[in-house]
C-alpha cells in the first residue's frame, strides 16, 4: 500500500513563506510525476505546480514566480517553497504523484490547510 503524507502547512502573515513537503512510502517501484493541487472553500481543485520524473516543470499562472516545486528522487519526497504568499493562496494543498507499484496507479495525499492572513 502506498501513502502519501504531507507537512507544513499552517498560518502565514501575507507576504511569507511556507514549505510543503510530501512523502510517499510503500512498495514502489517507481514515481513519475509529482504535483501539488490546491482547493479553495467552495471552488474545484486546482493544479499547482507540477514536477516530471526528468525534473521539468510547470506552474499555474497565479503561482509563477512566487513557489517552487522540487523533487528528492532518493527520498521519495515533493516540496513546494511558497514565497510572497498572498491572502487568496489559502486552501487545503493536496499532494499528487503518479506511481507504479504492481501497476501504475495515481495516489493523492490527505491535504494540508495553508491560510494566508494578517
């Protein structure tokens, strides 16, 4: 069985910086894309930032600039570093990453809340 688990989230004066850690365990055999998705009370989830097993990646507009994503492939692990956050970043961030086990199958962590408020 695969798991992801999250960390870092909590609350943040407009203008901060969190980090978002992710990390799968269980029999895996291999992941290839890794991602963060965000969802906001009363909206749909969002992709985030996103990280290739070759290590290229793409951001949402809203994002560019500000976070970063990376990738330890040693130690099965995604960041996001969220810099000059702002008030409507806040949302649960979920951690999403495509993984073969027996097959290849896609896994979402349980979510970790980010509030962005003075």
């Amino acid at each position: 069985q695969v798991q992801l688990v999250e960390s870092g989230g909590g609350l943040v004066q407009p203008g901060g910086s969190l980090r978002l850690s992710c990390a799968a365990s269980g029999r895996i055999i291999s992941i290839y894309d890794m991602a963060w998705y965000r969802q906001a009370p009363g909206k749909q989830r969002d992709l985030v930032a996103l990280i290739t097993l070759g290590g290229t990646t793409n951001y949402a507009e809203s994002v560019k600039g500000r976070f970063t994503i990376s990738r330890d492939k040693a130690k099965n692990t995604v960041y996001l570093q969220m810099n000059s956050l702002k008030p409507e970043d806040t949302a649960v961030y979920y951690c999403n990453a495509v993984i073969v086990v027996h097959t290849t199958e896609n896994y979402w962590g349980q979510g970790t809340q980010v509030t962005v408020s003075s």
